[in-house]
C-alpha cells in the first residue's frame, strides 16, 4: 500500500507532523506516539490504513522518529492486534470524518461499479484503485484488501453475467438454433495451429471436427465419454443385414455422392485454413448463414461421420488405440496442470484486457514452462546416471518417468537470476 522508496521532498511533503498534528500524538506515551503517527499520516494520505508494521518502509519510520525525537525502534514494540490500535484508528477516522464500510456500501459500491465503470473498464488494478478512490471521496474507511478483491470479482461476474442476458435475450429462436449448430467443438483456448495432442479432450467427438482433422493431415484421437451413445454408419446402402451384431448401433448409410460433389470445396476450405489465408471463425460464419442446407457443410458432417465411425470402429477392437488415447490426455491434462502451477496468481485469469498484456503472459508463462522441462530433465538424468539405479528401474519405470513435475518447486518468495551461474550441483550425482 505505501511504496517502498521516497525521496526528501516526497518526505517532506506527506509526511511531516505538523503542530496540531504533533500535539495529538504527543499525548500519547511509548511506542503508542510513533505508532499513532504513522498511522495518522498514512491515513491522512491514502485513506486507510497499513494491514501490518511490515507495510512502513525503514526510512519512514526513522523519519517519523527524528521529529519525535524517540527511538526509531519504538516501533517494533507497537501492538498491531491490540486495543489501543482499534482505539487509534477511531480516533483518526473521528478526526478525518470517516467512518467503517458496511454490507450496504460494498453492495453499493458493487452497483456503482457495475453501473458507471464496468461497462468501459474492466482491467483488475485499475478497478481496484477507482474503488478506493470512490470510498475516499464518500469518506468511509475501505474494507480490507482481501474483501476489496473480492467485491470487485463479483462486481465483473454480475456485470458479465448481466451483459450476456442483454445478447441472449435478443437472439431469436433461429439465431440461438444457428449457434447451437456451430458449437460443436468446446472451446480451444485461441490455438489456432494445435497438433493432435494439444487438440485431445479440446474438441468433443463432433462430426465437423473429425472432417476437418482428417483434411488437416491428421488424426483426431479424443476421449468418448459417452460412448455408449454413438452411432454407426453403414458404408453402403442395400446392405442393412451386413453386421447383425452392430443392428443395435447402426444407422443409416453414408452419401457418398455428397462427399464426392463437394469434395473439391471441402479441400479448398482446409488448404485456407492450413495456409492461415482464412480464419476458422470467417468460414464457420459463411456456413452459419444458412447452415442447414448449405452444401459444403453438409458433405463436411458426412465426411466427418466417415472418419468417426473407422475411429469407433478401431476404439472398441484395439487396446492399443485406447490406451494412446489415454496416454495423449494424461500428458496434456498434465501439462494443464503444470499451467496451473506456474499461472497461479488471481486464479490464472489474465489481470488485464489488453492484447499486448496477455500476449506478454502467455509468452512468459511458456518460457517458464521450457525452463521447468529442462531443469527437471538434466536433473532426472543426473539421478539415472547413478549406477544402482540401473538394477532398480524397469522398462516400464522408465516409461512412465516424465520431466513435467513440480512438487520440489516453490513459487513462492524472491528469487534472484544470475544469467552468468549455473544452478548448482544439478549435474551432480548428488542431486538424487
């Protein structure tokens, strides 16, 4: 809350008793005059008060002690927890004309946000900073950080959630059909050019995105978690009664002139995309005109049920595929996970709005990920390189040991980077 470095002017100017000032705080005894001072002035500066002792830089308080002319360590000796604080702090805002927020005025400053800031501002920070802005000019002592936080999350929540009721109450029956008919993949975090790792578990088993995968030059593995309702194609008509044991599963057959009509159309789509000359959203949109009889995104679905129903098909026979499937979703659901880790500030929600900001996030959340892999691999190797372990370990061992861990780390606290050390013993045999 009070920043770290002051030069003598800035000292000087919001931080000096001045005589009224002086003769309040020295009527008080001990570590009770310091303590009461710098609250006075920190108050008399920000409108509200330091959470804990730690908040006052050291130049601060010696400049506050010179003009007491006590011992700056006085101040380690004031009680933040006690009575005399609670009894400190009334006194200011008594003086100052403030008094406590209460529930009412966080719902009030909740609406006032969602009314006059939301809807031209919605970066966290600066958000935060209008909020102990308006408390100060309404005269009320803020609640503590924590609160402030939280009632600004749940201010952008109402306001997100009051924004998206506007557009959907304004959608029509046939536009909310539209859409329905587009979301056929769940979203897929803005890649634009994932492989079919990175694709797994991002799209559901939808016909669309089978075909397009399959025009891409590869193959869509994902999970079917209920796969008890897919269905299959017939390859061919008049051969209803092929497989007696699949009648259950089974429907119609495919239209493969379809396919063929417009399989032209269909590979100039995919090259668009492919080559970046055409945005996955400008060509769904071209079909979302009029989607139910537009002839492309007829023969897309067919072909995609095609490529669905071989992935089925080789699903329930071979154990192999299962189990890459598996395998694929674990290592991304791992990496997820490592995400999470490093991205832990504000609940890995990007703070800002802004491109560039995000940008800046993404491109730094990557750069500590590829260190991670790195450092835990040289160090998975140093340990593997130790001679007993070789009796130990199994090939199966070794198969399932991954670079993408983190229990050993912390990410929490300072750390200092020397670009010109290595890190210590990390190709040490120690290091197991």
């Amino acid at each position: 809350m009070v920043k770290p470095h002051w030069d003598t002017e800035e000292l000087v100017e919001n931080w000096t008793l001045l005589p009224q000032e002086l003769e309040r705080v020295n009527k008080k005894v001990g570590a009770n005059q310091i303590g009461f001072a710098i609250l006075l002035k920190s108050f008399q500066l920000v409108a509200r008060f330091p959470d804990s002792d730690a908040e006052i830089p050291d130049l601060i308080i010696s400049y506050i002690a010179s003009q007491l002319k006590i011992d700056p360590n006085l101040y380690s000796q004031y009680n933040w927890q006690g009575r005399s604080l609670k009894n400190h702090r009334a006194e200011i805002r008594q003086l100052f004309g403030f008094r406590t927020a209460t529930l009412s005025d966080s719902e009030e400053m909740s609406n006032w946000l969602i009314e006059n800031i939301l809807p031209n501002e919605q970066r966290f920070e600066p958000l935060l900073q209008l909020i102990y802005q308006r408390f100060r000019e309404l005269q009320i002592e803020p609640p503590t950080p924590q609160q402030v936080e939280r009632l600004t999350r749940s201010a952008i929540h109402q306001h997100e959630t009051k924004f998206c009721n506007q557009i959907f109450s304004q959608l029509t029956p046939t536009n909310i059909e539209q859409i329905d008919l587009l979301l056929t993949t769940e979203e897929t975090n803005n890649i634009e050019k994932a492989d079919s790792e990175k694709l797994q578990g991002k799209l559901k088993a939808s016909d669309l995105a089978f075909a397009f995968t399959h025009l891409l030059g590869f193959q869509l593995m994902p999970r079917l978690k209920r796969i008890k309702t897919q269905k299959l194609y017939h390859p061919y008509t008049g051969h209803s009664d092929a497989y007696p044991n699949l009648q259950p599963i089974l429907t119609r057959p495919i239209n493969w002139d379809l396919i063929r009509q417009q399989y032209d159309q269909m590979v100039k789509y995919a090259t668009a995309l492919r080559l970046g000359t055409a945005e996955t959203e400008a060509i769904l949109k071209r079909f979302s005109k009029n989607p139910i009889i537009h002839p492309t995104y007829l023969a897309l679905l067919e072909l995609g049920r095609v490529i669905k129903t071989i992935f089925l098909c080789q699903y329930l026979e071979e154990e192999a595929v299962r189990r890459e499937v598996n395998e694929g979703l674990n290592v991304v659901e791992r990496w997820n996970g490592v995400n999470d880790f490093i991205f832990y500030g504000k609940g890995g929600e990007f703070a800002s709005n802004r491109l560039e900001t995000q940008e800046l996030s993404v491109l730094s959340l990557h750069l500590l990920q590829i260190c991670l892999v790195y450092v835990n691999t040289l160090m998975i190797q140093s340990v593997l390189a130790q001679k007993h372990w070789e009796q130990k370990l199994t090939a199966t061992d070794l198969r399932a040991i991954t670079p993408l861990i983190f229990s050993h780390v912390n990410p929490y606290g300072t750390f200092k980077l020397d670009m010109t050390e290595r890190i210590a013993r990390l190709t040490q045999l120690s290091v197991a």
